[in-house]
C-alpha cells in the first residue's frame, strides 16, 4: 500500500524532544520494510532552523504559522488533519508525552481514521501495519493489525534508542501552508515553570527514587545523602509527591515525569504499573524493598529484600569510603 512513513516531530521552547529521535529510528525501521521514504512533520513558527536536525528522515514537510508558535491542541489537530488529508501518508507516528498526548485524542475522531495507542513497537506483516501496544497501565500487552490508511500510531517514550534516530545528512524541506482560522479559539497562555533551583529529573543519569517505604519526610535525608554520593538526584513516586514531601516536578510515573537515567535505585517502591511506565527503560533499576513479592522486582536488573534503613546508609558510607580510596 502507497504512502509514506510520517513522525511528528516534537519540539519544546525552541528545541526538537529527545522522544523524536526515538520515532525517528523506530521510523526509519517501518520504512525500510515498507519500502517507502521517511518524512518528518515540524510544526512551529520560525522553527526552519530546527530541520537539519531530522536528517533521519529523507525530507521534512514543514508547516510555520504563528498559532503553531506553542503546543496547543486545537491548532496543532488543525494542521495534521489538513496535512494528512491533502498527502495521505501511509501513517502518522506521534510521540506520547504531555506535549503531544492530545493529539491522539481528536485527530483521529476529525479524520474518522484507525488509531493505535500506547505502542511500543510497530511493524509492517502481510500487508498490514502491526502496533504492539500496553494496556490498562502496562498490565496487559496486545497486538493491533490495521490494514486501513493512513493509520495513526501513539508511540510511549522509549520504543528506541534515540542515538539511532540522529542523522547527519540534511534533509530536504519542503513548506507546507495551511489554514488555522478556526483554531484562534484556544491560546497559549504561560508555562507554568518548576520551583526555583530544582533539578530536572529526566535528565539526570543517576536517580534515587523514594516510595511508601521511606516512611516520612525526616528520612528522605538518607536517600538525598545517596543521591549526592551518586552524583544523582532525589525522585518519587506518586505516593510521596501526594504527601508533599518532594515537589511535583521530582514524581516519576504516568502522571508525573517518563526517565531512562543509567541507573534507577528504587527505595521502598512497591513498583505499581503506573509507576513503571515512568522508569522501565532506565538503563540499570535496582530495587529494595521488604517485600520480596513487589512488582518492582518483575523489572529491576538487581534487586535486595531488605529493609532499607539498613542497605541505604551502609551503601551510603561504603561508596563515599571508595571515592575517598580513588582520590587518596
């Protein structure tokens, strides 16, 4: 079936998201067993500059129009509706996070077109486009076949390595105009911006990450004295970032931040679907926890059944004794 392979390219204050790069290789992958190019969607206003960093895909179909200036949902449905109706492209590959999630949402009922969500994983077969999909908060894994196009995928952070979705070579661009009177009705207001001077945990290589187990706020002190000895920093899950003892910016999990840190040290975690969705693709998870069976163990590369208030500051004093030993 004719039609070309689309990622929506994801970009934040300026910037093109690192879940793009992801697309763009899991991209490149469809297109290559479809046989047909890779296009990249950018959308934006005064964002051209951007387009030689999509030099994964072969061309970049660029739309710039002041109400794409900030992500806002009406206008950006608007503007990929329009674009796949006029170019019917084999399927739309959209990146699930805060930014993009709504786009899911009302394209597909606009253009009355299938859609897949929470995909993992997607693959051509027998003449029809496969989504490997996570249901119910990652309980359930399923396979969805849809023969019809063009047909819109929602893909969760972490389908590829986004090393493998960089490319060197500039594409071709070619702008696109559309029509956006109608979405004047929604507008971008303000970012609501995190607390002064806290850290940004998706970008962190090492996390600890705190749960029920930590008991109370007092005791956060012995992850944060880990954390600094990791060179890392402080998270949460739901349940602590509910009790106000870490900001809402440090949560982990569907309704806070997705992280892949090279190493996720869960303490007191009972590990919920929820919450994993939010860290299974760190590079190294280890876990502790009293109970040996809390799901966290399902998914963590090394796991202790203990209690924490006796692993954490013997862990603690054991790495600063060792980076004493280097420098001495």
């Amino acid at each position: 079936m004719a039609g070309n392979v689309w990622v929506l390219a994801e970009t934040w204050r300026g910037q093109v998201s690192e879940t793009t790069y992801e697309l763009l290789a899991l991209g490149r992958e469809l297109a290559a067993e479809l046989g047909v190019p890779l296009q990249a969607v950018l959308l934006g206003h005064q964002v051209k500059s951007l387009t030689p960093q999509l030099g994964a895909a072969e061309s970049v179909v660029l739309v710039d129009h002041p109400a794409l200036a900030e992500p806002a949902l009406e206008p950006y449905t608007y503007a990929l509706a329009q674009l796949v109706k006029a170019r019917q492209p084999r399927c739309l590959l959209v990146p699930l996070t805060n930014i993009s999630w709504e786009v899911l949402g009302l394209l597909p009922a606009a253009l009355e077109l299938p859609c897949a969500n929470f995909c993992r994983d997607v693959r051509a077969a027998d003449g029809k486009l496969q989504a490997r999909c996570l249901l119910y908060g990652g309980k359930v894994e399923a396979t969805a076949a849809v023969s019809a196009a063009p047909a819109l995928f929602g893909i969760l952070p972490g389908s590829r390595p986004a090393e493998k979705g960089r490319g060197e070579k500039a594409p071709a661009v070619e702008e696109v105009p559309v029509e956006l009177a109608e979405a004047a009705r929604v507008k971008f207001k303000k970012y609501l911006e995190p607390e002064a001077g806290d850290v940004d945990i998706t970008q962190q290589t090492v996390l600890v990450s705190v749960g029920r187990g930590i008991q109370n706020q007092d005791n956060l002190a012995l992850a944060e004295e880990l954390a600094a000895a990791l060179g890392g920093a402080v998270s949460g899950s739901r349940p602590v970032i509910d009790q106000g003892w870490l900001p809402l910016s440090r949560q982990v999990g569907k309704s806070g931040a997705s992280v892949k840190p090279k190493l996720y040290l869960a303490l007191g975690i009972s590990g919920a679907p929820e919450h994993q969705e939010g860290m299974r693709n760190s590079e190294l998870i280890v876990a502790v926890n009293t109970d040996p069976g809390a799901p966290i163990f399902a998914i963590a590369h090394f796991g202790v059944c203990a209690d924490l208030f006796d692993i954490v500051p013997a862990l603690t004093e054991e790495i600063k004794r060792r980076k004493a030993s280097r420098a001495a």
